[in-house]
C-alpha cells in the first residue's frame, strides 16, 4: 500500500470519530493500523482476548482494548525530513520548576527516611500546538527509529502520541523477553558514557526487582549484561531479561510487573501512593503500558532456495509485545500535554532532576515546534 493511500484511510477513521491505532516497532520499516468498526469501548478482562491494548498507570483502572475488525500494513514508510510546524508554542513556568524541586526534595526525604528504596517522580508540560495528529505522527517515525511510535484514539478516551524506547514485556510463543531501563544522560557523541553511582543504583534496584518478580513465574531465567542505549537525543542504562513461561500466565507476570520502579519506585505499593498523592495531576496513560496482545505472526518455515519446496508450509505462533508508555503526550483542544519524570534516589540533586525531566521533554516538543 502506498504511503498515501495509508494514511488516508487512517485519516477517514479519525474524521469518522472511530477507534485505531497507528503504529511502528523500533528498528523496523513496517508501519500497522488497527481500526475498529465502531466506537464501543471494550475493556480487557483475562489477557486472552486479541487486539492492541491501552493501560493506565494506576492498574486500578480497566485497561483499554482496541478490537482488531480491519488491519492495515505499510512496508516502508519514506525518511524524508517534513516541513516544521508553525502553529505550536511553549513556555516553561518557574511555578513548576519550584513545584518540581519541591516534589523532588519530598522524595528524597522519604528515602532518606527509609520509607523509599527509589521514586519516579514526573510533571505535564502543556503546549499549544494546531498540527495535525497524523504530520506529528510521521514526524515521530523519522525521527525515532530506535523507538516504538503510535498514534492512538477513541472518541471517549481521547488521543494519545508517543515514541517509548522501553519494551514492558515481549512473549514469542512461550519464550519471555522483558528488560530494565534506567539511568538517563544527554548523548553526547559516545556509545558508551562514563556513568554515576546515582544511575548506576537505579539500573541495579530496577533490575533485581523485576527479576525477583519472574523468580518463581518462569523458568531458565536469565539476566544479560548491562549496556548503554540510545533513545533521540538521550542515553540510558538497560539490562534484557529472558525467560520461558511455564504456562499462560500472562496475566500474573503483568500484575507483578507493572508499574516498575523505572516508572513508579520501590517498595511499588508506597511509591505508587505517594504519586497518587503527591504529583498534583493525573498521569492517566503516561507510565501505563501499550502494544499488541496475542497477535497472530506468520513465518514461512525454511528460507533457503534449497528448500523451496517447503513454502507452503508457515508457522503461526501468537505474539505479545507490550511497551512502557514513556516520552508521550495527549493532544487535546489544540493542546499537547506532554509527561514527562525521573528515577530519585539518596544521590539525586533536585536541580538536576529538573534538568533530566527538560531534556527529555525535547523528545515531544521538537515534533511540536
């Protein structure tokens, strides 16, 4: 399908005030559409059904589900770089800078208090902006290939755009991937940066808790060696976790890992009441999870020429593979709200805790400007 054709078909959707997704996986050319057929809010209930799934951060809520009626595939979406917006502006407030260190400073007194291992704290930044949804959307992929990019709307939930570099939990069959994403820095031309004991503690308390989580869930757990990885214009610290399921317990898996202390904090229960109480605005989606849920993916057997016989023969495996809705905004009355937070820990400085939520504000708000 053309580039035009997609997303006219995809803009139809939206004049028509129904449900859909659009979307790319990282370090891939394919972009996919999922559209729904009409605007029923379906909500999910026991991790079987299939479709593209929306969750909250506060999994108190219902998860959102997308119903998968009608799919549509472009193979290679053009890099070409589009014409700037010139309809979006922003100005930073000191009301929320002092807010924020304020926010960030409790944090660190609860941690020094021994109520808290680690907190994730984040604030919303508003921004005029009257682009249209899918022109920030192709803004999105040429501009972040190492990420996962979508556009999602439903006309009683509302629209959502992002570009997440963080994979919640991938299922392959029975095969588990998940991984531990923390410590950020602006890149500055290495692939592999010097790093602070402040990050490097963030990246360990993440990892030890996810895996401690997976302990008795899955079996040949294994832990891979940790490295920097780049985001846009942002370094961070990951360690892949691998797995096999033992059984379809997908379900149970996502309850013990979402939120992860790299959105929410450690111990998860006291973390997650403080922002509730503390943060000052409703994350609704930010730090939630998003992706594709028990798709079908077929995959001809035998790729060789040798074997050509053997074609006709696909295997089809159901496939899972959710991400962690970081670097994201909602686009509403001509606003954007864009979230954005930090991990804090006994060695954080409020000042520069600011200072990482400004830099990774940039990933938004340079497809806004």
């Amino acid at each position: 399908m053309a580039p035009l054709d997609f997303f006219e078909k995809v803009n139809i959707q939206l004049a028509k005030e129904l449900p859909f997704v659009v979307y790319r996986k990282p370090k891939e050319n394919k972009v996919k559409a999922v559209l729904q057929n009409n605007d029923d809010l379906h909500f999910l209930e026991n991790y079987e059904e299939v479709g593209f799934v929306f969750a909250h951060f506060d999994s108190k809520n219902t998860s959102v589900l997308l119903k998968k009626d009608k799919s549509l595939e472009l193979s290679d979406f053009p890099s070409e770089k589009l014409e700037k917006n010139s309809g979006s502006t922003f100005e930073e407030g000191q009301g929320q800078r002092a807010f924020h260190m304020a926010l960030v400073k409790k944090g660190i007194a609860e941690i020094n208090a021994g109520n808290f291992d680690k907190i994730v704290l984040s604030r919303c930044i508003t921004a005029n902006t009257k682009a249209s949804p899918l022109t920030l959307f192709q803004k999105l992929l040429v501009n972040y290939n190492n990420a996962f990019c979508y556009l999602w709307y439903h006309p009683k939930v509302g629209m959502w755009l992002g570009a997440t570099p963080e994979i919640l939990v991938m299922v392959r069959g029975q095969q588990l991937t998940t991984m531990s994403l923390a410590g950020t820095q602006l890149f500055a031309g290495e692939d592999k940066p010097d790093w602070g004991n402040k990050e490097l503690d963030e990246q360990k308390l993440v990892t030890g808790y996810i895996v401690d989580s997976l302990e008795n869930k899955v079996s040949n757990l294994s832990t891979h060696s940790v490295e920097s990885v780049r985001a846009g214009s942002l370094m961070h610290l990951r360690t892949k976790i691998s797995g096999v399921l033992e059984k379809e317990n997908l379900s149970s898996i996502l309850e013990a890992l979402h939120p992860t202390p790299a959105v929410c904090g450690l111990p998860k229960k006291t973390t997650k009441e403080f922002i509730l109480r503390n943060e000052n605005y409703n994350r609704e989606f930010y730090t939630g999870y998003l992706g594709e849920l028990n798709m079908k993916l077929e995959k001809q057997r035998s790729p060789r020429r040798a074997n050509q016989e053997n074609q006709a023969y696909k295997t089809i495996a159901s496939t899972t593979t959710l991400f962690v809705n970081l670097r994201c905004m909602q686009l509403k009355n001509e606003k954007a709200y864009i979230y954005v937070g930090g991990g804090i820990t006994k060695d954080s400085d409020p000042e520069k805790e600011w200072e990482e939520t400004v830099s990774k504000s940039k990933t938004m708000l340079t497809i806004l400007r």
